[in-house]
C-alpha cells in the first residue's frame, strides 16, 4: 500500500495546510516509508497472541460515591466574573 501525490494534496486540503510541492513530495515519502514498516508487522505470527488493549494488567480504583449537599446558589455564583439574576454569564458562542 502506498500513498499518492494526490492522496497527500487531498488530506492537507482536509486539514487547511497550505503545502509547496517540496513538502508535499517529502511527506509521501515519509508516509510510505511509514505504511512499508507497518507492513511488515503483518509477517509476525500473532495467531496465539492474546489480544490486549493494555500492556500491564491494571485496574481502577473506585472511591464510594457518597450523596452530600451541593454548593449554594449564592455561593457558587460568588466569585463569578459575570453573572446574571441567578445565572453565570459567559461569551455568547453560537451566531445566529
């Protein structure tokens, strides 16, 4: 398997990068160079291998999940950079 020219030219598209034809031969290079490598992983033998999504047996440690009184209104609305009645106030995100 290996990459393209074109391949090369669509994903910067994709990811808004402005490439001269310098880089772009560059990094075709590099990436099947890369592709070439992975695929000699795929000589190995891994049929008795057992499957693993973590190289060390680990597991998490859960605290008790315990019910309290939350913050009052009042107070978590105390040290807000802006507020409104009741309410944080924040920059407006959406455009309509």
């Amino acid at each position: 398997m290996s990459v393209s020219k074109e391949e090369i030219e669509k994903i910067a598209q994709l990811a808004r990068l402005n490439l001269k034809d310098n880089e772009i031969n560059q990094i075709e290079g590099q990436i099947n160079q890369i592709l070439e490598y992975v695929k000699k992983l795929d000589e190995l033998d891994t049929d008795h291998v057992e499957p693993l999504s973590h190289t060390l047996d680990l597991n998490n440690v859960f605290r008790e999940d315990i019910v309290r009184e939350s913050l009052p209104r009042d107070k978590a609305l105390e040290n807000a950079p802006l507020k409104s009645d009741k309410f944080f106030r924040v920059p407006k995100v959406i455009k309509k």
